[in-house]
C-alpha cells in the first residue's frame, strides 16, 4: 500500500506567482545588469591584463583553427599595440604551420566564444570583450530564474539577479574578454539545469505517485532532459578551464543524493536500490559521458588542423594503417594535456598581484587589471589623473555573502535543507581545491579565481534573506521588519557598488578620487614576493 501520509505537494511545492511574473522580473533585472556591462565596453581602448593571451588566441582560432604564436613578448609586446591600431599582422611567418604552433594552457571554447564577437563586431575592444558581456547578462537572468525556482519566490528572484549585476568582480570580468567569466557562465548554467532536473524528476515521481501501483524500488524516469543539458553545460566549463572539473564532480553527486531523498521522500522500502538501479546508470551518462564528449569536440580545430601544438600531424596523417589517423591524434591529444597538467603544477612565477586562497573573500589582494601612468592632468581637470580598472567584488556583498554562509552551516546542520546543503557544497567545490595548489605547490593565484562561486555567494545572501523576511503567514509588523532590513542590506550593496563603478570602469578620474576608493591599503601596494 502507498504511505498516504507522503504529500505529493512536498516534493514538488508550487510557483505562487503566474509565469510571467516570473519572467519578467528577471528580465528588467538582467536588462539593468546588461547597460552596467555594455555601456562604454569599448573602454579602455587597450589590450587590458590577460586580454594579451585570450584576444589574440581566439582571432587565431578563427583565422587558423589552433592558437599560433604572435609577434613579440611580454617585454616587447608588438602584437598588442599593432591591434590597438587597426593592424592584423600580428603573427609570426613561419615555413610550416607546426613551426608558429603555440602552447597554451586552457582548453579552447572560452576562446571560440570570444572569437565569436571578434567575428561579429571586428578585431576591436568591443568585439573582443561583446561575449563576456553578453554572458555576463545571461548569467543574472539565469540567477534570478534559478534563485526563483529554489526559494518559490520571484521577488527572492529578482534580489539575486541585482545582487548580481552589483557584484564588481562580476562587472569587471563581464567586460574583459578573460576565461572566468565563462567558467561562471557554463557552471551556472549546469547547475541551474540541475535544479530544473531535480523539480522534472520529483514531478514524475509523484505522477507515477498518484496513478500507478506501488513497487518497492520506485518507477524509472526515462529520459531526463535537464540532467542531460546540465552535463553538457559542465563539459562546456571543463572545456573553458579545467577546474569545471572539480564542479563536475560535485554536482553529480548532488544530483544522485537528490534522487537518493526524493525516493525515500516516497516512502519506498528501497529507495536507496532504486535510485542506484534507476537513476544512477543514466545519471553517468548525462554528468561523465556527456561533459567528455562536449571537452573532447571543443577541441576540434586542433584534430583538424596541422598547426596545433604536438600535433604530429604528417604522422599522424601517413599512408597505410586508416586507424592510424585515430591512434596517433589521440596519443598526441593525451600528451598535449599531460603538459598542460604538469604547467598548471609548476606555476609558481610571481605577480604584484598573486594572492592567497584565505584572503579571496575578505578581498585583501584584488587585481589590477588596467592603471595607465601617462594621463595628462588636462583628461580630468587635476594634477594628477586615474583611470582604473580594478578587479574586486562589492565589499558590502561579499561580507554580507560571508556572513550568510555561516547561517546557511547553521541552517544546514539544524534542518538538512536540501538549498543550503547545495549552495554550501558549490561554494566549496569553487574555492577549497585551490587550497591544495596553495599548499602543494605553491602555484601563483589571483582573486578572480572566485568568480564561479560568486552566484552561489549571492543564493546564500538571498536564502537567508528569505528567512529574514519570514513565511507569508507570519504577522505583518514582523514581514516589514524583515522587508526593511532585506532592502536596507540591498541599498548598502548599491550605494557601495555606486561608489566603486568609476575604478571598475576605467573611468577618468582624479588621483584623490580614485585613492578614496582604494579601501585597503593592500588594495594598492604590491604583494611580497
């Protein structure tokens, strides 16, 4: 017999708002991110920090399918300055393609995709940065939609997309064409997709609930569509970076422990069998299978082409054996990454701007990504002039975010909330492994390697905002004062973001205005060596 005392309702709550609602806040939401982010994005007009790498990585894949190396060096750096003036002869002639083949440290597809806007919008500041900012867009869209979905509420929504797109780490890297703002963008997006599953998957469970005979290990769920999108979402952050990796691999827990509680959640007298005999072998096809096959195809241009590094391309491509093509490409591919792997070990170069894993969320070492020393005091009125690009996160956000994580263990611990327990365990997957490269090996580390758990910084603000504001039920005085304080941390955000958007933006600037923002002293020294 069924456990009639299982609420069907329980394992999937409704939506108290009408849809539209639903989509129409988030979108004035992310349209307001959006102006944040491509207002003036051609500004600076200049190749700004790691741009130097990605920029002309990306115009390479698109004129050669592989990256090839440039004219000049970081001491000498012709190919910057020869795209800042129109010119695209920027790569070095050599005899062979193999010969110009350049080693690069990260897999492909955040290049393709800032390549794309190179291909749209030109060889220019706009074109190169127009991806990230465009991602930059999407991923508050898709906060506030998947902070909806977790707390029922499109008001709690709305907050995470505008905490968002007040975050000044997320406005700098949304108007950078680097590699983390894509990071961000696909684990995101996995993980929302994951959310979507975990509704799709106890729906079905409660429709088979409610009209088929009941059965000790439960129903099989079929094909599931969102855990499928979420494994392609998370190939696609592998194949930007690869510490998606450490993502991957805690989401598809996360998602068999959901599947594990929604089947004991039933009241099934195996759960835990049916989930490992149901959902387990198609959850290693959607988060293994799939994220392989997306890391491998994002590599395509390099299998195609004969100027990629180690490639062995005449070799690879000699008369005689037909699988030879295969065995050879794929022997040179798994020594190519094998390199890349023991580069990422051995980074231990030192940088003014190199931080520690520790001291990312208290923002003691933001980076500098773009200061020019040449300003005449005639561009701001003053003696002297600033114009700045600082990589740093709104410190009201972030202490506010820090705060809200140790509610949320607390939350967590007391009640096995199945919202904290996620948060909590995406902002460890994206900030606790770079504790072992701090510690093993010493490797050079910046701030903006925090970048992917920012949104879940922001769902831990917003869940705890949700209990500040208390259940709709509750007394009315008590919601004002809920509502009064959740608006008062959200105007702080504001007023701090405001105050900051000048050294964010590289706008022009007295040198005593911009020292009045530089909040810390270590804001501005550089770090030891």
């Amino acid at each position: 017999m069924k456990n009639r005392g299982v609420s069907p309702q329980r394992l999937v709550p409704p939506f108290p708002e009408s849809a539209l609602l639903g989509w129409l806040g988030p979108l004035v939401v992310a349209l307001f991110g959006g102006i944040l982010r491509f207002v003036r994005l051609g500004e600076p007009k200049a190749v700004v920090f790691d741009e130097t790498y990605y920029v002309k990585d990306a115009y390479s894949l698109l004129r050669y399918g592989v990256e090839r190396a440039m004219l000049g060096d970081a001491k000498d750096p012709v190919a910057d300055k020869r795209l800042i003036t129109g010119n695209l002869d920027i790569f070095r002639q050599c005899p062979e393609p193999g010969d110009c083949a350049s080693f690069v440290a990260h897999p492909p597809l955040g290049k393709w995709m800032i390549g794309a806007g190179e291909w749209v919008f030109g060889m220019n500041p706009f074109g190169w940065r127009f991806a990230a900012a465009l991602v930059g867009t999407l991923s508050i869209l898709i906060l506030a939609r998947v902070a909806r979905r977790m707390t029922r509420s499109t008001l709690l929504g709305c907050l995470a997309g505008l905490l968002l797109a007040l975050d000044g780490l997320h406005l700098v890297l949304s108007r950078t064409a680097l590699l983390d703002i894509f990071l961000m963008f696909w684990v995101l997006a996995g993980f929302a997709c994951l959310v979507a599953d975990r509704d799709w998957a106890r729906r079905r469970l409660v429709d088979w609930y409610e009209s088929a005979p009941i059965t000790e290990l439960g129903p099989r769920l079929g094909a599931r569509p969102w855990r499928l999108a979420a494994g392609v979402c998370l190939g696609a952050a592998c194949a930007v970076k690869w510490s998606g990796i450490f993502f991957l691999i805690a989401f598809a827990v996360l998602s068999l422990m959901w599947d594990l509680g929604a089947r004991r959640a039933l009241g099934l007298r195996e759960p835990y069998r049916g989930a490992l005999s149901y959902d387990l072998p198609g959850g290693l096809a959607a988060m293994a299978l799939a994220p392989a096959a997306v890391f491998l195809a994002s590599w395509t241009g390099w299998f195609a082409t004969a100027g990629g590094w180690g490639r062995n391309w005449d070799r690879a491509t000699s008369p005689g054996n037909p699988f030879f093509f295969v065995f050879d490409s794929m022997r040179s591919w798994f020594a190519y990454q094998s390199q890349v792997l023991g580069y990422h070990s051995g980074l231990h170069e030192y940088h003014p701007y190199m931080s520690e894993p520790w001291s990312w969320p208290l923002l003691l070492r933001p980076v500098s990504f773009y200061y020019p020393s040449n300003l005449p005091p005639s561009a701001c009125g003053a003696d002297q002039c600033s114009q700045a690009v600082l990589g740093v996160g709104t410190p009201a956000l972030w202490y506010g975010a820090l705060l809200a994580l140790l509610g949320l263990i607390v939350w967590y611990v007391s009640s096995r909330d199945w919202r904290a327990g996620a948060v909590l365990l995406a902002f460890g997957a994206g900030w606790l492994p770079w504790f072992y490269y701090a510690i093993a090996d010493n490797r050079t580390m910046y701030l903006f390697y925090m970048i992917p758990v920012v949104p879940f910084m922001v769902l831990a603000v917003v869940l705890m905002a949700g209990l500040v504001l208390g259940k709709e039920s509750a007394p009315p005085a008590r919601r004002a004062v809920g509502a009064a304080a959740v608006g008062a941390f959200a105007l702080i955000v504001l007023i701090n973001f405001w105050w900051l958007y000048p050294v964010l933006t590289a706008e022009t600037i007295t040198q005593a205005e911009w020292w009045s923002r530089m909040l810390m002293r270590s804001w501005v020294t550089a770090a030891p060596k």
